[in-house]
C-alpha cells in the first residue's frame, strides 16, 4: 500500500496573511508549499509560516520551532526560503528585494 503524506496543519495566522497578501497588487500566491510561494514583481518567494508564539524576546522564530527539514533548506536552498509569522515579515522580504 502506497503512503500518502497527511495534510500539513495549517498554522491560524496563515489565513490572514494570505488574504493581506492578496491585497497587493501583483502578488500571486499558491499555497500549500510548506507553507506559501508568494510571487511579486518575477520573483518567487517561498516561506515557511509560523504561529506568532514561537517568535523568541528578539523577533526572531525560536530554532527550537524550526524543523530539521526546515533548517535544512535554510542552509541549502538556492533560492528565496524564509521562516516567517507575519504578514509584516513577508511584505519586508518581498519589498526589499530588487
């Protein structure tokens, strides 16, 4: 019998910050890609969204929270991959670049 990933749980702040990424002008998002691919001016932005809870005194998501498999692409992955919870996190990243 062949093993199928289960859903990944979807993280409550996550609704939110793709219904205010869509309110931008040309941004595209697809879901579902551990956790969103946010696409903005010919760029292709990938993160990895997180509760607000798991962000540490300094800002900054607690490593503790970050999955082996996370830190992994944060270390290897060639192109854009953040760990993010926030709309202001995203709207940072994609705004700052270009």
């Amino acid at each position: 019998m062949a093993k199928y990933r289960r859903a990944a749980k979807i993280d409550a702040n996550q609704k939110d910050i793709v219904k205010s990424l869509r309110q931008i002008p040309n941004v595209t998002i697809s879901v579902g890609h551990d956790d969103i691919l946010v696409g903005y001016n010919g760029v292709t932005y990938w993160f990895e969204i997180k509760r607000p809870e798991v962000i540490g005194k300094d800002g900054v998501v607690r490593p503790s929270k970050i999955r082996d498999s996370e830190k992994k692409l944060l270390e290897t992955w060639k192109g854009h991959y953040a760990v993010v919870s926030s709309f202001d996190e995203i709207f940072a990243e994609i705004t700052s670049k270009g």
